[in-house]
DNA sequence: TAACCGTGGGC
DNA sequence: TGCCCAAGGTT
C-alpha cells in the first residue's frame, strides 16, 4: 500500500484491511475482487490483485507465513526490491538494503552533493546504500529507518529544513551552495489519458455490487442509477468509445476487471 | 531502458 | 490554479 503512496493515505485503509484479513490465508480465501474493492482509492489498483496473489502464494508455499528472507520476499508479486528490503530489515531484523525515494534523496544531498537523485534507480545508487549500511543487523535497521526518517521529515523533496538537519555540517549539498536540478522532472500525462478513463471505469465497478452492463458505461443516461455519482465522473470525461473499449480491454487484460455472461464487466471473483 | 500504471494533499 | 510528489513494480 506504501508504493507510491503517502503513509497518512495509507493507514486507514491497512487498519480496515487487516481487521477484515488479519493472515495471508485470510485474505487468500476471499475473492480478487474484493481485495481490489477494499483497495478503495489508494490507487495502482492492480496492487491489490498481486497483494492478493502473493497472499496466495503464502498460504500455499509459506504454511501461511510472510516469509522472513531478502529472497522470498522478492519472489512474491508485487514485491520487489525496496519492498522485500524493507520487510526483512523492518519485519524480521535482517540487514538489508532498503533503497526508497527518502532514502535516494538523502544520498543525493549528503553524500553526493546533487538537489535530487538519478531519474530512476542505478545501480551506482545501490551500491552507496550498501556500501553506508553498517555491519552489525541491528545496526543496519537502524540506520535504513534513520535515513528514510530524515528524508521523509527534514530532507524533504520541496523545501528541506537544512536549519533543522542533524548532519547539515557534513551535508555535500549544502556546502556546494544548494545547487538546483541538473534535470527538469517530466511529470505523468493524466488528463485524457486511458488511465484516466481506467481509473473512473474501476471507481464505478467497485461502486457496483455486482457487475455491469457494458452500455451503462457507454451511455449518460442513467443518472439514477445506485452507481450515478461515480458513472457520472466517467462520463464527465467525454472519452471517445475505442478510448473506453481500449481501456476496458486493458482491465480485462490485467485481471483487474472479468467479463460476465451477460456480457457486462464485473470485479474478478 | 523507458513507458505504463491512480489518487489526492499541499504548495 | 495547476503542478509536484508520495515507503515502487512490472513489462
């Protein structure tokens, strides 16, 4: 739920969650779908269908458990580098090398004295983080939640409170005179986009109970339905139908969304 | 590698 | 008011 995601977004959605499936086996008995529709509007909803999987893979390969290694954690869907790094240091006291955006930002400032880091993760990156984390595991949990803390409250990406800063002293942005970006950050496309529409076609099967009849999608008539409100925000998009047909055939495509025998949409079950 | 994948708070 | 950004992962 944290991917991409801010914490304070996240937590009431994790309480409801883990009231309602407190295990992986608890959660792998109930179908996709209603782990997507809990998902609500925390976005990246196909998170929820690999949390789902993974949950899964759990009950079937793990005796239920969330496995406690750098490797099987990165095995399970959905879980990837920073994920199953984070797990083992933070879960289960392992030393591992927990690399997110906080922690990337830190590097770039302290240490290698640039406004932000690297477009994307590089491998240069990696091996600075693995390179500062300390020997010992306590240690090295310590510090990955130090680090990330600084980032996420002092070090932050819009305006840093340097004044504040318990190693500005030793900071090599700093000393360089607060150089600016050396990139301009190419933000995401989102209005008129499929997302947009995948995003609102997913907001109005998670509204409905069960599943939908294709041209209630299609067609703004239908404004009393009990799903309206949300029908009304696809609508309101103006898309052309092949931009609606495509993005329907994507959610299919990436099991976030079935087809019924009445020829409508449904959450998978 | 780079594009793709949601959402809403804050500045 | 838009735009940036948030505990990334997958293809």
């Amino acid at each position: 739920m944290l991917q991409q995601t801010p914490v304070t977004r996240v937590l009431p959605v994790w309480q409801d969650w883990l009231l309602r499936w407190p295990d992986p086996t608890a959660l792998a008995q109930a179908p996709s779908g209603e782990a997507v529709r809990a998902w609500g509007r925390l976005g990246y909803p196909r998170r929820a269908l690999r949390l789902h999987a993974a949950a899964t893979l759990m009950a079937n390969e793990h005796d239920g458990e969330v496995p406690g290694s750098y490797a099987a954690l990165l095995s399970l869907p959905g879980v990837g580098s920073y994920t199953a790094a984070a797990v083992a240091a933070f879960a289960f006291g392992c030393r591992a090398t927990v690399v997110d955006t906080n922690i990337r930002r830190v590097h770039a400032r302290l240490i290698s004295g640039t406004a932000l880091p690297a477009p994307a993760l590089t491998a240069a990156e990696t091996r600075l983080a693995d390179h500062l984390l300390p020997t010992e595991p306590g240690q090295s949990v310590r510090w990955n939640a130090a680090v990330m803390e600084l980032g996420a409250l002092i070090c932050t990406a819009r305006s840093p409170n340097c004044a504040q800063c318990p190693v500005q002293e030793k900071c090599a942005w700093l000393a360089a005179g607060e150089p600016a970006p050396t990139y301009q950050p190419k933000g995401q496309a989102w209005a008129g986009t499929d997302r947009q529409v995948r995003g609102a076609v997913m907001a109005v099967l998670r509204a409905a109970g069960t599943g939908l009849q294709r041209g209630l999608l299609f067609a703004p008539a239908h404004s009393e339905h009990p799903v309206g409100s949300e029908l009304a925000r696809l609508y309101r998009l103006n898309a052309e139908e092949s931009q609606l047909e495509r993005a329907i055939a994507g959610l299919l495509t990436d099991g976030l969304a079935q087809a019924t025998d009445g020829g409508g949409i449904a959450l998978p079950a």
